[in-house]
C-alpha cells in the first residue's frame, strides 16, 4: 500500500529527455537505434502478479489456503506490487481465501477480478481486497458467443459498476477481454467512456495469445492518446509473443503488466514473471534490482512448480540449469575474457553461477587453458592445444563429463612433465575454436 | 533442392496490396490496426533449422551420426527448407556427419556454419553442401575480447572468403554476430559490401538476446533498404522475445528465420520450430499447412527431446499438455459455443485434441451440461446448476478427475430420477460461471 501511484508519474511535456537520459546507463541499448520514446515506461512500471487469479486457471493447479498464503507471501517478499487474486463469486472457497490473503497485511495492493456485474462486486468489495479487476469480452466473437451482449449493454454496465467500485473507496481497473480482435473504435469509445468515469487503469487484454509485438505497440500508443489512466497489459503465449507483447506495451505506454509464475494459466499461460523481469533487466538493471528481490526468484518458482506439480522448463528463463551454460569454443573463450561478451543478465544477481561447459567436440583451447589453470596444471599453449585435441577426438566417441576432462588434463600433464622430451608439436589446434555463434 | 530462391521472389513496387489482399483470410489480423507493410514477408519465408548446428551448442547435446540422420530425414520430411549443420572444422567427426548428410538427397537444402576463415571455407565445400553461412562478430565488445580485429580486416576477409565460396557455386550467406550491439554504420556498410560481392543472404544476429522487437522491426527495415539479397534473422531467448523477434522480422522484410527443435541451442537457446510455427500459421494458417508437415510437429520434438535427455516443457506452444485445455468457465461455455472464441491455433490442425477440464470450483455450468449431454444424462438446465454447484462444494476440497465428475453426474442424474419428486431449486449457480479471462 506504500505503492506510488503510477499515473501520478506519468512523463509530462518535456520529461521526454530525462528519461532518455535515464536510458543511456542501460546495458541493452547503446545502439542508435534503441526505442528512446517519450512515451516508454520501461524505467517505471508495476507488475500484477496473477498466479493466484490466471495462475489458478492452469490445467494442474489446485491451490489450498496455506498454499494461496505461502505463494502470497513469497510474491510479496519477492516485491511484485500487485497481487491478483480468483474472483470471490468463483466458490466459497475462494471467497474465503480473498478475505484471508487481504487480511494479511502484505506490502503488495491485492486486488481481485471480477466480471462486470454488481453481483460479483459486492462480494468482492466484502473481502476487503485493494482493488478490483473489472473484465467484459468486447470482441463480437465474444459477445455473441459468451455473454450475447451489446456495445451500449457494455457501456452501461461499466457505468454501474465502476461507479460503485468507486464509492466504496477502492481502485478500479477496467478491462476488456480479446482486446486485439475487438473493433477499434468500440474499443476506444469504451475505454474513453470509463476513463471519464475515474477508473485508475484501462486493461487491455490478448486473451486468445494473437497480438503481435507491433500491433501492441500501435494499440498501446493510440490509447495513450486517448485516456489519462494507467494501462494495464495482459498477455498470453500460445503463439510466443507473451513477453514480446508486454514489453512492446510497456516501451508504448503501458504501465502495469500481468505475470504469473513460470507463466502458468490458461492453455498454455501467460507471461512468466522470470522472463518479464529477466526483458526489464536487459534494458535497466539497476532500476530492476531496486524494486525486486532477485536472488528469490528461484525459491518463488520451486514453490509454484511443486505446488501445481511441474518441473521447470529445460530451457527457463534465468533458472533454467542451462541458462549460463556456455559451451561453442568461441562463446567460451569470450566469456572467459569478458563475460558481458555473451551475457546480457549477470548471473551472480540471480543468485545464479556461469558455467563453462568443455568436454565436447565444439569446445576451444583458450576454454581448456582457463581449466589448466584452475587445476593449477603447468602446461604452455601448443601443450593446451594439444590436449584440447585430444578432448575432441575423445568427445566424437562420447560426451565427457568435467571428472573425465580433468582426468585427461592431469594424465597429459604427469606425461608431459616425466617425459620432459615429448613432443610440443601443434595439432590441428586451429579447429579448436572452429564453432562459433 | 527443389527450394524456391526466395529472391526472386521479393516483393517488387506495386505487389504489395497483392501481398495484403493475400492476408484479409488470416485468422489473426482482422482487426484495423494488424501489420500490413508491403514489406512483410509473412506469406512468403523459409526456416533454416538448426538443431544440428545451434541444437549441438546446448548443454546436453550429443549426436551420433546415427541419431543426426535421424534428426536430419525427420525435419526434411517435416518440410524445412534448409538444415544447418555445425562446422566441419569443429571435430573429425563434425567433418565427415557433414558429408554423410549432404549425401542423403533431402529435399531440404544443406547448410554449414563456418567462421570467416578459408581453412573453413575449403573444408565446408569438401563436405558437399549446399551453402555456406559464414559468420564474425562485429560488435566492439566482441571485436575487442573473441577475434581482435578491425573493421577493415572483416571487410577484406569477407571479400577473400565470399568470393571463394561463389567461385564454388554454392549458396553463401555472410553474417555479422552479435548485430544488435554492434555499430550501425559499420554494420549497413559491411552488409552493403557483401551485398554487392553477391552473397545470396546477409544474416543479422541476436547472439546474446538482448534485442527487443520494435529494435527488430527498425534494422530490418533499415536493412532492407540497404541490401538487394535476402535476409536471415538468428534470435536467441534469454530476455523471452525469440519469437516476437523473429516475427518482428518477417513482418519487416526478414526472409529466413533459424529455429531449433524445441529451441536448444547455446544456453537458453533460440526461437523453437514450434512456437514459431505456431505465430506463423496464426497469421496465415493455409500457407502454413501448406508447407509444413503439422501432424508431424509432436514426433520431431520427441525425437530430439529423447537425444538430448529433457523433458518437453509443460507449457510447450502447440504440443505441451495443456495447450488446448480450457478451464475456467466463461471458456468453457464458449469454446463449447464455437472453438475459435478461445483458440487462435486449431488442434485437429497439429494432430491434437481439445480437453474441457470441469472439475475445478472454476467451473461453469455450460461446460457441465455439455459433459451431462456426453453421457447422454438426461437433466434439465435447473438441475444441472445444481449439480455444477456440487461440483464446485467438492472441487473446493480438492481437485475432482474427470471419472470423478462423472459418478456425481450420474449419481445425481439416478438421485434425480429414483426420487422425481426431488427438488430442481436453483442454488447458488450464478457463481458457477464467475471465473474469467
């Protein structure tokens, strides 16, 4: 609750360059022709974290009330500024643990989602919570196989509602649902018309997973234009433009992003806390160590996996155990001279350890050096690059694990130095770091 | 062999409102503000699949010529235009996998990635294949700490190595590394330079994933304008935006994209085949069945999954198990209605099927009566509310299998009908469709 409110730092005429300014410390956009837009809220956004509302949506997830409160408060601990919880009118049950996670006390605003209707929030308005998140399907598919709704049914609905919401002293979001196959000027006449009604933030929302980055971007600025609220973004990935999506949205405008642990939701999910965090980090690292506990995320992502029964992906963003992993010769030697070479996120600020990988046929001998060095092994380069030869031929036959590469430098090493007269003749050491990018 | 040349088939002044025309039947760009650039190469790319080259860079990738054959006939009769294969020069071994599968006969074109090197570029054309994507790194970060040369030296090399290559008669493609933090002018000057040596492509790579989309869309266009060839994009995935990149670029006049099965590749890897067809075909599903192999989408992943020992991530775009499940009941009732209101990939399309999970206290009463009419039950909508709230009452305890719901339907359905005096009261249903998007 000690949450800014973000719309009262929205870039006024002529911010434009000091947040530019801000900009040029970043690591991902020295280029010329990196966005540096007025618009952009890259350096100034909040996330509303969905695990316990989309998140409970996944096909595996059953959260009971302990659960929902660990989660909560490992999210809170984490620094998410929102927490979104399943709508109380859901089950009993749910409404229940909304009252329970509002009563916590958290740091984190809470807020709840709800369907556009008095019923369901006033229920939701009983439990407490901060907020609430107001949904209608506004695209015609929707409206004629969902809710069977019209355009002014909508409007007037949200009138009643979000006047309501706002009587009872708590923030209001307004969203649609299918945003990007929605008509455009329905779209913008509503988001106008509950604009004008006081609403803190418009919601829009890819439900089905169709936008692309460029169409988010064309959609956030033309909203800019046309309400003063926040924007909130709400992204699914079941054509992998989830984080593209939201981070178009947020370099146009947007202020607030939807993320749920690992992704987990609907189908296949929306955008995964990690990754969002590992995009915002690229562009500001320091702005984004500020805000967030990022040694936590891992814990955080071990707590949701077990709680819905799931191993985290192979190839996760910043956790995955290959995701500092560098193996191809010329990788490895880079990194081993400067590790921003290939890295774009510092893994010690996730808590999290390089790895040079070097028993396969793609490795290098400067990678082999670093090792030789390490073992505290006295051998001089033409030796190095004759035993990095010798790995790859060992390593066309099987991968060879770190014990087995160190098994093969120490025994070259005991030849090399009882035999003082051996051979130092080079190899075809120039294949060594033939594999690249 | 039988590839078109993808040249030849640029968009030339005046075709692009053919181009458009082309994509008014796309599912996913109904709306007034989809991409519809004269530029977009959406209907009109080919994937360069390198799982054999960028695959081998991932932790856990060992091939045996055996299992890269395999691998190779497998994405050939899947339907990509080009397989990319690691560097001769890496290992015996890497040399003589290469020749073997430049003598399969694959439909697909057979690419090698060599260093700008003529010792490379000689051992590449012993092996017999199609073309050669050649590669150095250009940005300063990786001038000053892999190879230490100058601008001057890569433009000369270039010139020494393209122009071998052509005298050859294969295809050859020349790409910087790291494009994105490279410098602009060096980088349009260089590709300038080898546009004119007449190389088929000019690659630009996102090496350590720190481009973002709308960057993307910007060099692109800037590129396309600058060279005559064609366009490769290489995008890795550490900050999440693979795939929108990729798509970023097509839709800007990109007319390659590298992918890997499953996206392995050098530590979190690069854009998936699948998740890259799935973006694709949501814009233009009939040119991308038309291509590629769909039904054969889930086989290649398993084959390449099981030879590198990883499990199929939970939340895999098309072929992870919950892609296509639907739960919370505003879904269910209208995916029920019509299956495009949810669903931007169609699963009959990819050999998969759709599953509407009810046995959550997310349920709705519309997917319920749906499953009463499965088991050919015969309840009227009041009771059939009230079997819904049960379900939710015991959903709320824990999670309810789909043989689980269906003894309480035929339990309440035999209730009903020993007892026809039984109560068909309304309970509490209107929250049974409470849960949204």
């Amino acid at each position: 609750m000690a949450v800014p409110k973000l719309e009262d730092s929205l870039p006024q005429a002529g911010e434009g360059s000091q947040n530019n300014k801000a900009k040029t410390t970043t690591i991902s956009q020295p280029t010329p022709y990196a966005p540096s837009d007025f618009l952009s809220r890259v350096d100034n956004f909040a996330i509303i974290e969905s695990t316990l509302r989309e998140g409970e949506q996944f096909a595996n997830a059953f959260f009971s009330r302990e659960k929902k409160i660990e989660i909560a408060k490992a999210l809170d601990s984490f620094g998410v500024e929102y927490l979104e919880l399943t709508s109380p009118a859901a089950s009993r049950q749910s409404y229940e643990d909304c009252k329970a996670i509002a009563d916590l006390g958290l740091k984190s605003k809470i807020l709840t989602h709800v369907r556009c209707d008095m019923g369901d929030a006033k229920l939701a308005i009983e439990t407490g919570v901060d907020g609430l998140d107001v949904v209608i399907g506004t695209s015609s598919i929707l409206r004629e196989f969902s809710h069977g709704k019209d355009m002014q049914y909508i409007m007037d609905k949200a009138k009643e509602v979000i006047t309501y919401i706002k009587s009872q002293g708590v923030e209001v979001r307004f969203s649609s649902e299918d945003s990007f196959r929605s008509d455009l000027v329905d779209l913008l006449s509503l988001y106008k018309h509950v604009d004008a009604l006081g609403v803190n933030r418009v919601g829009i929302a890819d439900t089905v997973g169709c936008a692309t980055p460029l169409q988010v971007a064309e959609l956030v600025r033309t909203l800019r234009g046309v309400v003063s609220c926040d924007i909130e973004g709400h992204f699914h990935d079941d054509t992998g433009c989830a984080i593209g999506n939201a981070f178009s949205a947020v370099a146009s405008g947007c202020t607030h992003i939807d993320t749920t642990v690992l992704g987990i939701g609907e189908r296949n999910g929306i955008v995964p806390l990690g990754g969002f965090v590992a995009r915002m980090y690229a562009c500001n690292p320091e702005y984004i160590k500020g805000k967030y506990d990022l040694q936590a995320l891992r814990e955080v992502e071990n707590l949701v996996a077990d709680a819905v029964g799931i191993s985290v992906p192979f190839n996760n963003y910043i956790t995955g155990y290959c995701a500092f992993t560098h193996k191809a010769g010329i990788h490895a030697k880079a990194i081993l001279n400067n590790p921003t070479t290939y890295e774009i996120l510092k893994p010690e600020d996730f808590g999290m350890t390089r790895y040079v990988s070097i028993g396969h046929r793609l490795t290098g001998w400067n990678a082999v050096k670093n090792r030789v060095e390490q073992l505290n092994l006295n051998l001089n380069d033409d030796q190095v690059k004759e035993v990095t030869a010798k790995i790859k031929q060992l390593a066309d036959i099987r991968p060879q694990t770190m014990e087995d590469v160190d098994r093969v430098l120490r025994d070259f090493h005991n030849e090399v130095h009882n035999i003082t007269s051996s051979s130092s003749s080079t190899t075809s050491s120039e294949s060594a770091k033939a594999q690249t990018a």
